[in-house]
C-alpha cells in the first residue's frame, strides 16, 4: 500500500504504546490490591484462610510430587527404561524451569537434556518439546482444581458432581489454551471461578503465593513434555540407550 503504510504502521505502533502504558499502571498498583484484598477476606473470614493458604501450597506441591512418580512408572512400564536415570538427568532441567518459571523459556535448555543427556532423537525432541511447552500442562491442571476447590470452599460455594464434570473439562481446556509464561495460570484461575460460581476477586488470594505456585507447576510441566518425549521416542526406536544409561560427565 506504499506510502499508506506509514500512518498504519504508526497507528499500531501507538496501540502497542497505549497497551503497554495501561499495563503498566495496572501492574504498579497491583501489590496494593492484592493487600487490600487479603486484608478483606481476613477480616471476613479469619486468619485460618491465611494457614490454610500454607495447607493449600503443601497440597500443590505433593499433587505435583504424585505426578512426577506417575510419570516415572509410565517410563518404567511402558518404555521400559530406568527412571531413576531420567530423574537424575532431568533434575538440572527441573531447576532451570523452577527458576524461570516458564516453559517456553525452558525449551532451549529442555532440548539440550534431550539430546545431550538422554539420547533422544531431534526427530522427536524438535516436535514434542515445543508441543508440550503450549499444551502439556499437568501442573497447571492440579493447581486449576486445587485452587479453584479451595477458593469454592473458603466462598462457601457447594461444588455437585455435574460442577466437578463441567470443571473437568473447562481445566482441561484451559490447560492447553494456557502460554508457557509465568503467572498463565492465575490468570486461567480467574476463568475458572467465574464458571464455578466463586467471586473472580477471589483470585486475589492467590495472588500473593502466585510466584512460588507457578515454579512448581512450570517444573511439573516442563518435566511432563521431557518424561513423554523420552517415551515416544523408545516406543519408536529413537533413543540412543548408550547416551541414556552413560554416567553423566562420561
Ligand atoms: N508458568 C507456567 C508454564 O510456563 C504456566 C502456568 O502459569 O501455569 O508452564
């Protein structure tokens, strides 16, 4: 469109710019908000909410732990390999993604322990990585039903059976429509309590242990992709199992 790209070039460019300022109004008086909204629901509710907040990390956090052991006897049992070998190659992975806090961050250094450490073809690696650092989010889907069940009870809202099923599929949904980006799954909680009937204030609660949330559940994402790209990749022949069982630091 020759010389009319200019104005619309511009035009984007100041919506970036307007975007971007809004944001960061929003993001400075965020911290103000999440206090006033704990200091709320303590008033109403008691300083239980606040120990119980701590009942519902520890919950996250073995919810996870279960998932890596699940994870573990699919290597044992179905690829036939020794998982004690994938934990100790994957631990530094573990780390890094506990770190950053994301999983698209973590794919560089996820493709690497693929390759580097656990013998796994690009062929699988190069595909199922990238695929499952957008859609595999097992630790996002714990802490959605964790944290939606413990925000519906501290609301006193009455979740059914038909609510739980509804729930199901909306984690599910959500997981994978999650990015790989810190913070994606508070921001899918709040979709979450609309639909369940919790006030989407609520999310505010989790707020304050959001960060420390989210490095457990990037790790368990993270983890997922690299366990079921080790898996189909045996399955199909494509492990270098002299890579695999080879002490690291051969
Ligand atoms: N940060 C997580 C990830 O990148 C997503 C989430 O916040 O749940 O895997």
């Amino acid at each position: 469109i020759g010389e009319h790209s200019k104005p619309l070039k511009d035009f984007f460019e100041a919506c970036n710019s307007l975007f971007l300022k809004v944001t960061t109004i929003i993001v400075s008086v965020i911290p103000l908000a999440v206090f006033c909204s704990i200091c709320s629901l303590v008033m109403l509710t008691g300083t239980d909410t606040l120990l119980s907040l701590l009942y519902f990390l520890l919950t996250v956090v073995a919810g996870m732990a279960g998932m890596i052991v699940v994870y573990c006897l699919i290597i044992l049992i179905v690829a036939r390999l020794d998982p004690l070998v994938f934990l100790r190659k994957h631990a530094p992975g573990m780390l890094t993604a506990f770190s950053l806090g994301s999983s698209n961050a973590s794919m560089p250094y996820n493709m690497q322990i693929c390759r580097n450490d656990l013998g796994i073809s690009p062929k699988v690696y190069s595909f199922s990585i990238p695929l499952g650092a957008t859609v595999n989010m097992d630790g996002t889907c714990i802490y959605l039903v964790a944290a939606a069940m413990f925000l519906a009870r501290i609301y006193g809202v009455e979740l059914t059976g038909p609510d739980m099923a509804a729930m199901f599929f909306s984690v599910f949904v959500l997981s994978v429509g999650a990015p790989g980006v810190p913070g994606a799954g508070l921001v899918c909680l709040s979709v979450l309590l609309v639909q369940i009937g919790v006030p989407v204030e609520a999310a505010g609660l989790m707020m304050g242990i959001d960060s420390i949330v989210g490095m457990f559940r990037t790790a368990s994402n993270t983890t997922g992709d690299v366990a079921i790209s080790l898996v189909v990749a045996k399955l199909e022949n494509l492990v270098d199992l002299e890579v695999y069982n080879r002490k690291s630091g051969d």
